[in-house]
C-alpha cells in the first residue's frame, strides 16, 4: 500500500498550488482521504479531508475559503487544490487514508488515519 504525495514546491505569498496524492496497493474508494501538514517545529495538524464518495468534505479553520479538496476515484487519486497562499502555509504536507470510508468525529484526528504518504514540501515566500 502506497500513498504518494505530489505537486508541492516554492510559490509566492498570494499564489496557487494543487497537490496530488496518488494511491496504489488500494482502492481509494473504500476509504476517506485527509491532507495534513506539519510545519518546521510544530506539530502535524489537519488540513482537510473528504469521505469517499466526494459528497462531503471537512476543513480547517486556516483553510477554509482558501483550499478545497477533491476526489477522482477513477484515477485513484485525492487533490488538494491551494489558493491565496500564505507565508504561515509553509510545510510538508502529507496525505493520509482514514480507517473508515464516511467522516465521523474523528476526521481530525491522525491517529484515526492508518496510511500515511512520504509528503511533499510547499513553501509560500512573503
């Protein structure tokens, strides 16, 4: 089982970028997908996620109105689209398989998210 994250690199504060995160050894389709992102000295943190079916989607506070997240199950592939990219959006980002295919109350929390991508690193210049 993979998951691979791609798509990151260095914009401008302002900017746009959208990540990709691929899956093989499973189908996507079983399963929620969440982005997170862990900056330089802090924690991993949730960035969004969507359930299976693409129908719903939960966000971050920091994001929200600014990225939105996407499914293509044909292709078995999860995107997070980023606009008006900020400086404090600098991370690594990481894509991540939820243990159940609906989004309960646990969507935010990464221990409830059992395939972990390798992450790919965005960085927003001021």
């Amino acid at each position: 089982v993979q998951l691979q994250a791609s798509g990151g690199g260095l914009v401008q504060a302002g900017g746009s970028l959208t990540l990709s995160c691929a899956a093989s050894g499973l189908s996507i389709d079983d399963f929620a997908i969440g982005w997170f992102r862990q900056a330089p000295g802090k924690e991993r943190e949730f960035v969004a996620a969507i359930v299976w079916s693409g129908t719903a989607r939960r966000y971050a506070d920091s994001v929200k109105g600014r990225f939105s997240i996407s499914r293509d199950n044909t292709k078995n592939t999860v995107y997070l689209q980023m606009n008006s990219l900020k400086p404090e959006d600098t991370a690594v980002y990481y894509c991540a398989s939820h243990r159940h295919p609906y989004l309960d109350e646990t969507y935010y929390s990464r221990e409830f998210y059992t395939y972990w991508g390798q992450g790919t690193l965005v960085t927003v210049s001021s």
